[in-house]
C-alpha cells in the first residue's frame, strides 16, 4: 500500500510560496536572518502549519521548535528538518524545503489514514545559517549537547545583540530542554546548492556526509594617515594587510586544489575613506575542505602568511574562531536506505557530499542520520536566484517520504 503514497507536490508549492512571502526581498529571494521579526514571522507559520497538522509542538530554550506525531508505540521520532532561517540574500528553498516537505509527509500520512509504528517528528532549528550570530547550526548543535545552552545565548551577532535578547524579543525562549525528543533516526531533504546534480541531470543525491568547516575573524589594527601624504615605507595599512590574506586565501585554495573552497565574504574597513588610510580591518575568512588533514593544512598556510604580512606592515593582528567543524559522514544504512528508495520511486541518484554545513551534521551525532539533495538550478544558493525544478522538489518530498516510512516502521 504505501508504496503508492504520494505527496501532493501543489500543497507542498503552495506552502512554500507562503512561506517564501515572509520576509520577501526583490527577485524572488527571501531575507529572515534569524531571530529577526522576519525569522519570528516565519516561526509563527509554520508552528501554525504543525498544529493544524495535528503535531504536539514543542519549543526548546534556543527555540527550536519541534512538532510531534504519535506512532502506534511510544518512543523517540523518526525526524525531519532543517531551517527557516536564511542568509540575508537568501532563496526560498535552503533549509525552507526540508521543514515543509517534512509538513507534506505528515498532511499525506494523515490523509491517508497511516500511523507509522515509531512516531514522527518535523523540526526546524535556530539559527542554521549563522549568518548573523556564529557559529552556523547552532541550534541544533545545542539541541545534541554539542554547545552549552548559556554560551549560545551570550553570543554576540554582527549587529551586537546577543542570541538570547533576540530569542526573548521574538517570542521563542520555549520551555522545553534543548534535545527532548531524542531522535531515533534524522532525514534532512535539502536543496543541493552546489552544481552536481544539476550538471549531470541527476534528479536526488544520497548525500554520504559533509565537509570540514572553518570560520576565522581577522582584525587588524594599523594606523590611519594621509592617503596623499605618507610615504609608502612610513604606512601601517590594515586595508592592504586585509586584502593581501584575502589574495592568500585563495592562492592556498587554489595550490591545494581538490575540494579545498576559501571565501572572505564580510570585510569592514575603518575609517573607510577614499583618502584615509585604514586603521582597521575585520574580516572573514572561510575554509573548507572534505579532508580534515588539508583544511588544517590551509588553516596553517593562512595563519602564517597572515602573521607574516602583519609583522612587516607594521600592524598588529588578532583573530577569533567563528566555527569549527570536522568533516562528517552519514550513517551508511540511512545513504543506502536514500539511493534505494530513490531508485525504488524511479528517480536517477548519485552518491556525493555536501559543500554546505546543515543541522543533519549535527544529529549525526546523537542518532542515524542522512540527507537528501535535490538540484540547485546552476547550482546557485545563496542567492535571490536559487531555484529547483518543481518536479524535482516533487521527487525530493517523495523520497522523503518513503524513507521516513522506512525508518519509522
Ligand atoms: O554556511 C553554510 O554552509 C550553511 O549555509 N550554514
Ligand atoms: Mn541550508
Ligand atoms: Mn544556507
């Protein structure tokens, strides 16, 4: 019987319309940097969503909200989720079609009168992107214990307020402790967001894991002058200092080549003048790589350069690790469990990792976790222009769906 289940892939469109209307930016994109009002407008939708689904809803002290369906036994869920927070040039799929297609899963299963033997659950977690409080997965890096509760709230974003006075102002300092339900078993569905399954026209990925991350904020202090004036040996130029370890980092990226990607995204420049000399610099450098041995590898590279051209310009140098991640892999059942029903539903698969963090690689600590990818249009994210096919978001929720019933039976 259920492996004529379907989902109904309109439903699962128009939700994420709606959903993508919630902090709607030019292009078709979406901005809810997290616990924003945006963000809380998105939360209260899709909490809504969840109880009229029927879910026991649940909402954790790093406000992670968790929806619940019961099974003929008791017991930890079955999980889907991922996020509804975005970049602030964010596109409606990352992390918003994991949680809505979990959403589908639960409104198909009702439809058709099936209760699975486990229960189910749908989450979304706090601040997946960590765009503007780091490090990124941060909310379910506390829900599997991997961050104490206290220091994720102390932290300080971008715009200097801290996690947990934008969790109080929004609404979302639930009473449920970080981690309950414990999960028996995690499937995240996620936009690939990188260009492979797109340029081969493979419609799933049976994601095996993902790859090592590495957050760095530079900051150079220097001396600001006259930028008619001062000579060029009398100058401590924290502007140059920052745009030469921005030139470094991607010279390492490309003398290691293979996986290793590096991307300085956030550079503020002070007193940012056209003739004034900077005096300082923050900014971010971002590492990764699939092999742990060559991200520490480039992670030394740049620190010595960067130690280096500081020294002879005269300026000094400080840093502070924004996150820190091993490369992880998927429980090899659960990517096997992927490919089949995959194949199993008539959709062509391929086995690959993630270039992108996702809160998957977080419960893979705490339980049997996998994902499912499904393409990125030019494999671009990020991006007001990110955008999936609908037949793949339809064999993407499907896949979903079947393997949550594996799991959950
Ligand atoms: O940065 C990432 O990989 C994710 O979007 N948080
Ligand atoms: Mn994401
Ligand atoms: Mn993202």
């Amino acid at each position: 019987m259920s492996t004529e289940l379907r989902i109904d892939a309109n439903r699962l469109a128009a939700r994420i319309e709606a959903l993508g209307a919630v902090g709607a930016i030019p292009g078709g994109g979406v901005c809810r940097l997290a616990l924003t009002d945006e963000d809380r407008a998105g939360r209260d939708l899709v909490q809504g969503w969840m109880r009229e689904l029927g879910l026991a809803v649940s909402i954790d002290a790093i406000g992670n909200v968790v929806g619940v369906r019961l099974g003929i036994e008791p017991g930890p869920p079955v999980m889907a989720g991922s996020h509804i927070d975005t970049v602030r040039t964010g596109g409606r799929f990352d992390g918003n079609l994991g949680v809505l297609a979990g959403l589908e899963v639960i409104q198909a299963l009702n439809d058709a009168k099936v209760v699975t033997r486990r229960p189910l659950a749908v989450a979304f977690f706090t601040n997946e992107e960590g765009a503007r409080f780091s490090p990124d997965m941060m909310g379910s890096l506390a829900y599997v214990g991997g961050l104490p509760l206290e220091n994720a709230l102390a932290t300080v974003g971008i715009d200097g307020e801290s996690v947990g006075d934008c969790l109080k102002k929004i609404g979302y300092q639930g009473p449920a402790p970080c981690g309950q339900p414990q999960v028996h078993a995690y499937v995240e569905l996620h936009v690939e967001q990188g260009p492979v399954l797109d340029l081969e026209g493979i419609t799933i990925g049976a994601v095996e894991g993902v790859q090592g991350i590495s957050w760095t904020e530079f900051t150079v202090l220097g001396l600001s002058n006259h930028a008619g004036t001062t000579p060029m040996r009398l100058r401590h130029d924290a502007g140059y200092v920052a745009c030469a370890i921005a030139h470094e980092a991607r010279e390492i990226a490309r003398s290691l080549g293979g996986d290793q990607v590096a991307t300085v995204g956030a550079i503020n420049l002070s007193p940012n003048l056209v003739n004034v000399i900077a005096n300082r610099a923050v900014f971010t450098v971002d590492l990764r790589n699939t092999g742990e041995g060559v991200l520490q590898q480039a992670e030394r590279r740049l620190h010595a350069f960067a130690g280096e051209i500081a020294a002879a310009e005269g300026v000094t140098l400080s840093h502070r690790v924004l996150a820190r991640f091993e490369p992880v892999s998927f429980d090899p059942a659960v990517v096997a469990l992927v490919e089949a029903t995959a194949r199993r539903l008539g959709h062509s698969v391929r086995r690959l990792p993630s270039g992108a963090g996702h809160d998957a690689q977080m419960l893979a600590r705490v339980c049997p976790a996998g994902m499912i990818f499904v393409p990125s249009v030019g494999g671009i994210s990020h991006n007001v222009k990110e955008f999936t096919a609908a037949s793949d978001l339809e064999a993407g929720a499907n896949v979903l769906l079947h393997t949550l019933l594996a799991l959950a039976n």
